[in-house]
C-alpha cells in the first residue's frame, strides 16, 4: 500500500523497495498488476554499506536514503535478461571514488 501511494509509484510500474536493517537488507521488487494493485514480486536479502542507510556522502560509509532510477544492471556473469542496458563485471571494473579524478563517480575499466 504505501509503494502504490509513492511518488515513485506515479512514475514506473515496479519500485524496488530496500528496507536497511544494521548493513543487512530485505530487497522487495514490488510490480503493478494489469489491475492497477501493487504486488511483491521477488523478494531478497542483501547488504547495505557499513554506516547502514541514511544520510550519505563521499566520506560518508552510508547507503544514501531516498528514491533512486535505476539506469543499468550489472552482474559477474552474462546478462539474465534485465530490461535495462547490461554491463558484465570484469576483474578491471570499478567505480572511481577519488574527488579529484576526472572520472569522479563513473564505472570504469581500469588496472589501478
């Protein structure tokens, strides 16, 4: 009932709901149904960051709370069939941290 009365309900048709516990999580995939209810479609455990969920930044070791598009899926292996553009990791892959790269906050390929 409340992902259905969300803002992030009037823009998509699934909200993936991440309810943070300590650095653990229960990830809900929740989906509208052809009529018009919203429903639990898969349901997980996960991990969030060290400070748990909250406010966050780049000193920060909190998962940041708030409603986020998800852009991209990735995985250690082939895609699985996600909708959204796939990206397979490799043992180079990373997400540049350092304020003062130019590729600040971006997935690149790298050996260092």
């Amino acid at each position: 009932a409340l992902v259905a009365q969300s803002s992030a309900a009037q823009r998509t048709s699934q909200v993936l709901v991440v309810v943070g516990s300590g650095v653990s999580a229960h990830v809900v995939l929740v989906s509208e149904q052809s009529d018009g209810t919203w429903a639990s479609t898969v349901e997980a455990w996960g991990h969030v960051g060290s400070g748990g969920v909250g406010s966050a930044s780049e000193y920060s070791s909190a998962t940041p709370a708030g409603v986020w598009p998800l852009t991209a899926a990735f995985g250690s292996a082939g895609n699985p069939g996600a909708a959204l553009p796939y990206r397979a990791i490799t043992s180079a892959s990373c997400c540049i941290s350092d304020v003062n790269d130019p590729q600040y906050n971006t997935w690149q390929e790298r050996s260092s």
